[in-house]
C-alpha cells in the first residue's frame, strides 16, 4: 500500500544519508614532543640528583676507605695514598685525584706517631656469593704477611657469608698470613687462597668457615690477586716509604 497524504496525492518519503563520523586523528608529532619534554626534565633531575649528591658520596667512601686502613693497621697515626705504576714507579696521589693511571695499583702507607712506617694497606676485590666481597688488608713489610683485614663492602648471606668478620678462628688467619715473594721478587712464592676448614697445613692457605666456603675463598682471592699485583712493584721501592715526607 502506497503512502498517501490527505488529499490523496502520493507522498514520496525523503531518505536522509547518515553523517560521516570523523575518526579522530593520533597527534603523533605532539605526543613526540611532550614525551621529549617529559624525558629531557627527567634527564635535568637525574643528572642534578647526582651532581648534588656525588661529593657526599665520594666523602662517605673515603671516611670508609679511611676507616678500614685504621683497622687493619692499628698503629697507624696517619696514611698517605699512593699508586705502583705498571712501569714500577711509586707515585704519591694528590688531594682531589680520582684517576689511576692504566696499570697502577693504589694503596695506602700507614705511619706512627714517629712518622715511621707502620704498615701498608690495599684493597682486594673477590667474587662472593651474593655479589663481589671488596676488602682491605694490612701488610707488615718486616714479616712480609698480612695482618689484618676489614671489610669494606659486601652483600653476603646474614649470620653466614658475613661471619668473616665476627668469627674469631677465621680472622685468626690474618694474624701473619704468608705473602712471601720469590726470589727474584717476581710474583708470590705461595698462592693465597682459602682451604676446606680444618684442612690448612701451610702459612699462605686459610681455613675456611664451614658453611661459608665461597665467602671464604672470595677473600683469599681477593688478597692473593692483590699482593700479586703491588708486592713485586712496592717491596723494592719500600725505602722510599719508611718515613713520612
């Protein structure tokens, strides 16, 4: 049946096209721009972070650094630091210095009251458990062993990995642990390394903790690449060092 109005003519209905939706477009250069903006203050506030906060760092480190030479070489009254050149050198670091030279080994030479002498203190870094063990041992040039050690940073397992400063047989191994060198000043005569406890039969080795072996073997590699590395380059020059300049 056909549409019609009242007066009986045909009505021809107006079929209306539906509007085209405009599909909204990604404001691809501006999301570019904002997240440039958005990383380049973030960069300003990183860098600023660690521009201000980089000298109270540093001088923490140093009072640790400091700390740990006083432990292992308890008579000493004052250190200087200095640095064993690859080319067999010894030079004295400056206030401020950060840099070693390519090769160079730093360390510490401890004095007494007198200005004498008391010992030399370096670090040795050993892969532990958890993360690298970095310590710093005490040498005493007149027996040519170590003669203590103190931790200067390390992340062991609570109450095992870190009883290599509390438990009293181990630091017995450093009341004169062996780093001897050859004759010809070379190399050390005996390699420093940790034992399975109750196993040590010469002055170079160390008894390890039971149950803290690879703690334990990380500080004896520590002090063996160590010494390995400044011994042949400090013991000949260590005239040079017996009294405070």
């Amino acid at each position: 049946m056909s549409d019609q109005s009242s007066t009986g003519k045909k009505v021809i209905p107006i079929v209306t096209a539906a509007p085209e939706i405009a599909v909204p477009v990604s404001p691809t250069g501006a999301m570019i721009r904002t997240l440039g903006l958005v990383s380049a203050i973030c960069g300003l506030i990183i860098v600023g972070a660690y521009q201000g906060t980089y000298d109270a760092v540093a001088a923490n480190k140093r009072i640790a650094t400091e700390r740990a030479v006083f432990k292992v070489l308890p008579k000493a009254k004052s250190i200087e630091e200095f640095v064993a050149q690859a080319g067999g050198g010894i030079a004295r670091v400056g206030a401020g210095d950060t840099a070693i030279p390519p090769g160079g080994v730093k360390f510490f030479a401890a004095y007494d009251e007198a200005g004498k002498l008391a010992g030399i203190a370096a670090e040795g870094v050993g892969k532990g458990y958890a993360d690298n063990v970095r310590i710093m041992f005490g040498y005493q040039p007149d027996c040519q062993c170590v003669v203590g050690i103190g931790v200067v940073a390390m992340r062991e397992t609570p109450g095992i990995g870190d009883k290599i400063i509390t438990d009293k047989d181990f630091l017995a191994n450093f009341t004169a642990l062996d780093v001897k060198l050859k004759a010809d000043l070379s190399a050390l005569a005996n390699e420093v390394k940790a034992v399975k406890h109750g196993t040590k039969t010469g002055a170079w080795q160390i008894d390890a903790i039971a149950g803290a072996t690879i703690t334990s073997r990380a500080v004896g590699k520590a002090i063996n690449d160590s010494a390995q590395a400044l011994l042949p380059r400090l013991v000949p020059k260590l005239d040079t060092l017996a009294k405070k300049s």
